[in-house]
C-alpha cells in the first residue's frame, strides 16, 4: 500500500537556484559600482578652492 501511494503522488520539483544566483550576482554588480564610483568621484569641499588658497 506504501508503494501505491508514492506512485500516486505527485512528483515534487526540485527547486531552480538560477533565480537566487541571478539575484546575488546583481547585488554584487551594484555593490562594486557604487563603490568604484565612492573611490574615484572627487572629495566634497565645504569651502570654496580659492578662499583656502588666499586669492582674492
């Protein structure tokens, strides 16, 4: 009886991990952007370049 109840059951899917790896590698990709782009945008000064350099 054990054996007829597995063969009625429905067959599970094994569950795809391409959306979980597609997910994680995007994250990733935006992680490593916005950092390059925290290293090479220039520093914010709070005061104007010509008022530390004393020209007038």
């Amino acid at each position: 009886m054990d054996r007829v109840r597995t063969l009625l059951e429905t067959p599970k899917r094994p569950e795809r991990m391409w959306p979980v790896v597609g997910a994680a590698v995007l994250l990733a990709i935006s992680a490593l952007t916005f950092a390059t782009a925290m290293i090479l945008a220039p520093p914010l000064t709070s005061e104007h370049i010509a008022h530390q350099r004393g020209v007038d």
